[in-house]
C-alpha cells in the first residue's frame, strides 16, 4: 500500500510514528511543511522536516516533542554572550550539525530535496520525506504589536515571520492574516506530484490546518493534486473539544475565518478534497454535521498520549479509507 | 609606551598575557597572524587570533591552549554522525560560536579586522588585536605524501593547508616548501602600519619564526614598516637547545633552509630587522654569534612555564629594548 501523509511537525511525525506501526509494510512518502523554515545565524533550519526526520529517526527530544535527545545549548549561551540573536529560538548543540549540513549542501548548490534525503541517509526515518517544495516560501503573519512602548514598533502593525509569532510572541497577539509568501511561484519538489498520483491513500495527520498542512496545499499543483488522485483523502482533527490538541490552532484558525472545532476545519478542507475525517469521541456530536457536508466522519479516540494510541488512529484513518474507497 | 607584538596562536598568547602583567600601562597592539586561517563547514576559522583573543580573554582552555574552557564537542561528533568532515581539526560547541558570529558579519561585508574588533568587544582582550590583513592569505605546504597506498593520493607530491599539514598530519612528513598563498596581492589591514610607525619597541614573541611571524613579514608593507620605524625590534627565540619549545617549528624551519638553533632563527630575521635576540640559558654558547651578526643577544630563560616565567621573559625583551635605545 502507497500511502502520502502531509505532515508539519510535532504532532505529524508523532502519527507517522503510530502509521508505520499500524502499517508495518506500507511505502510511506511524507511531503513535509517548509513554510516555518528559517535562516537563523547564516543557517538554513528547517524544523518539520527535522522534527519528522528526528521523531522517526529515533533522535527526538520525547518531552518537547523537537529537537535532539541528549541536548546541550553552549554554542547558544555562546552567542548570547557575543549579543547576537534571536535567543528566543531554541537550537542545541546537536541540532546546529543538521543545520550546518543543510546549508553547507544548499550552498553547493543541492536542492533542498537533495539535502533532505542526503540526511535522511543518516536518520533512516523508514519513510520517502519529500520537502513540499525546494522553493523559497515563508509563511508571514500579520499582526497588531501590543502598544506597550517596549519595542519601537510597539502599536504597529505588521507582517512577522511565523517563527517569530508562533516561538517569540506565543501567538499572544491575534493573527490577522497568515500569508504563504512565495507559495504561488513555488513548484512542488521533485517526487511530490509523482507520489500523489502514485498513492493508494493520502492522510492529513492532526497537524496544524492553517500553517502546516494549509501551507502545503498552497504550493500550486498539490491541492490539485490530492483532489484528482481519486483515491481516498482521509484526515484527523487537530481540534479536540473545540480546543487544539496541542499548540496554539485556534490562533491562526481564527485568521482565515475559521472557527475552531472539529466540523469547521473538515468544512474548511471541505468535500472536494476530503473524504474522510476523524473527530475525538467528545465531538461525536458533530459527525452528523460533517456528514451533512459530504465527508464521511466517524468519532474515535484521538488523544496521542503515546505509540500504541497513535497506532490506533493511523488504524481508524486507514479503516474510513477502505471504508471511503468501498463506498 | 606603545609597543607592537607580532603574535601566531600559543606561544603568542601566553607571552603576551606576560607582557600585559610586565607592562600594565603599556598601549599593545597585536598583530595577529591569519595565514592558518581555514573555512570549515562553510565556517570562518581564525585559530591564532581566537588563541590569542580567548587566553587574553580569559575563556581559554589553559592545558591544551587553544579552544575554549568547559567545552563539549557535541556538533563535531554529529557532523561525524552525517559523515560530514573533516574530523581532524576540534572545533567545541562554544567555539563554533564564534566562527559562526565571525562568518555572518563576514557575509554582511564586514572585514575580518572590523570582525575581530567587535569579537573583541565581547573578550575584551586588554590589547589591541588587528589581523594582519583583511585579505585572504592561506599557507600552504607542499609535501611529498607517503607512498602508502592508503589514499588516491599517497605517493604524490601537493600543496595542502597549512592545518592539514600541522593538525591532520602532524607534520610526520617534511615540509618541502611553505608559501604564504596570497600574501604578495595582500594589504596590511586598517590600523597595522600606523601602529608599526608609531610604536616605541617591536617585539617577536617566541612565535613560530616560518608560519607565523614569517606570514605576517610577508604581507607587503610590515616588514618595510617595522625595519624602517626606527624603534627597538626585539625577539624570543622559540627554539630552545636545537628544539622548538612546543610545536614543531623545526619542520617548518627546514623548509626555509634554516637550522633548528636559536641562532640561525635570529640570522633569519637578520640584522636588517631585528634588534635584539633572547635566547634561553641552555643556548648561552650561541650569544656570540648572534652579536657577531649584528644583533644584541642576552641569555635568560625561556621556558613559559607559568604567568610568572611569561612575565618575566617580557621584562627581559623590554629591558633589551632599552639596552638597543640606549646603544
């Protein structure tokens, strides 16, 4: 079975660990969010590709969720005794080797989906990660600075970068809007359009609607790309009793209109891209509201409290898209 | 009184954190050698005017002298991980910082002397640390490799870096020749000369004669400079007993065709330069033929054991310097 999952970060690699569980055989592409990449002391960081390529690789911090186990943070502490920033964004010792990799092969002129597979080389993942594009695309936000007077942009409003709202102002702000800069000239990398139209099954993990796997299907041809494969485009909420189940979805959500609980991001996707979709059994309530909106719902545990839970959740997705595809 | 010092990595440090205790009032200007400089990991490395910026600055590791105190080296071993060298040169968390802040401002069109200023601000070294030029100067050494079959490459005569030769080899095969690879093109950088005319005494500490204060002398306009100030120019022999102090100065000495003794060091600097010439007890026999060259010699010891020996080697040279002014 092919399976293509769109995957941002924390919680997308936590479901693709419980897919390759639940789907020990399956050949797995994963089109990888690059829309929060950015450039961070002369480096290129890529942090879903790296919390995917480390959470299936076995290097991930459990606790946070990113990062590398074993962590220390000297060349930081380092560079905030030299004064230079940001010091909000937080890269460890082992973390940076990955970074400087990447920008040494970027250099080089490798594209960025050279580059990944190049380290997925060393961190065997057991999946294909495909960057969704080997473009330039930076998601913005747009955002009213609180008029405190700390910052001479106080009051202002102003297009930040998504690192800086989601990392530095804890999304404290409303987002006004969330722009994918670059996405409408970015072509997808090479493999993305191959995989979709190649896969028996395409997954949206419980990642972020907005800004991860909404950023993905920003990249023209992708979106497309999904709703032509005529195969089964099952996802899971990332909204558990009108609350993100983890980060802070609601934020950006509320940015495109959309309100947060489970139905609303299945309408958003809406019935011509999706086919399926998974609410937490708390939302059971609102199957019949998705159902009503053309896609086929069902309420099961989604809460990813460890490997054997998001196993289960891989099950049930995989389940509806057999039961989608028998329809 | 302002004194100039021609410094390479250890040997300069130590000795001028003894000056700095001999002399507490004096105005120093360093000029320091940036022939060993070497780009690592897309990264600028300036080991000599980071040892002498590090032991001046008190974050020296104090028993291998070069490289920082309390440092780990978990980005070295995974870019070892990522297959990513060389792994030859050991380069800490800590001290990546550096290089790291050094090649961003580099990249911004800083240049290197503007650079080390501001990583002075941070080091606050007590001295005035000026690279010896802005522009790119890489010693080279040609070698003859050994015919071990081990590497595509054994066998051959090549250039190398001067780091791949010292650090990767060390040393073990001769050195047929050492050229300063862009020193005729290069300028002394802002700052370099106008410190040499307005010094009241040069000193040579007991640097590396070929590598490093001979790369210095290469760059057009130092030793013109220094020759024609009409100042007191005194220097510490590195070699001590027909044996380089530390190092492996003698390797290096051979290719220049000068013999690894105390007096055939000063006789290449020659009296067209050099003032006066210190040599350590041991080699007392040698004063003679110093003199006889034109250069005043005086025998004391020279073993920087301690701070203390450091200093007391500066008073030394300075109380020489005196000696010449008054002649």
């Amino acid at each position: 079975m092919r399976i293509v999952v769109l995957a941002g970060g924390i919680g997308g690699a936590r479901f693709l660990r419980g897919l390759k569980r639940a789907a020990p055989d399956a050949d797995i592409t994963v089109i990888g969010n690059t829309g929060d990449d950015i450039h961070l002391f002369g480096l290129k960081v890529c942090p879903d590709l790296d919390t995917v390529m480390y959470t299936l690789g076995g290097g991930i911090n459990e606790e946070q969720g990113w990062g590398r186990a074993d962590e220390t943070f000297h060349l930081k502490e380092e560079l905030t005794a030299y004064g230079v920033g940001p010091d909000w964004f937080g890269l460890g010792d082992r973390d940076f080797a990955t970074h400087i990799v990447r920008t040494q092969m970027l250099s080089a002129g490798y594209p960025l989906s050279a580059v990944t597979e190049a380290l997925c080389d060393r961190w065997k993942p057991g999946v294909r990660l495909i960057p969704m594009s080997d473009d330039r695309i930076e998601t913005h936000v747009a955002v009213t600075l609180p008029d405190s007077g700390a910052t001479p942009d106080s009051g202002e409003r102003k297009a930040i970068h998504f690192q800086e709202y989601w990392v530095r102002l804890r999304a404290s702000v409303p987002a006004e809007a969330v722009v994918p800069v670059g996405a409408e000239q970015a072509k997808p990398a090479p493999g993305v359009l191959e995989a979709i139209a190649g896969a028996d099954v395409v997954l949206f993990p419980p990642s972020n609607p907005v800004v991860s796997i909404g950023t993905i299907l920003a990249v023209p041809g992708i979106r497309e790309g999904i709703a032509d494969a005529g195969v089964p485009v099952v996802g899971l909420s990332p909204i558990v009793g009108d609350a993100p189940v983890r980060g802070m979805a609601d934020k950006v959500l509320a940015a495109v209109g959309v309100e947060s609980t489970a139905a609303a991001v299945a309408e958003h996707y809406g019935s011509g891209l999706l086919d399926g979709w998974l609410v937490d059994t708390v939302d059971a309530g609102s199957v019949e509201r998705v159902e009503a909106a053309g896609i086929r719902c069902r309420a099961v545990p989604l809460m990813m409290t460890d490997l054997d839970a998001a196993a289960r959740m891989a099950r049930e997705a995989l389940t509806l898209a057999e039961e989608v595809r028998g329809a």
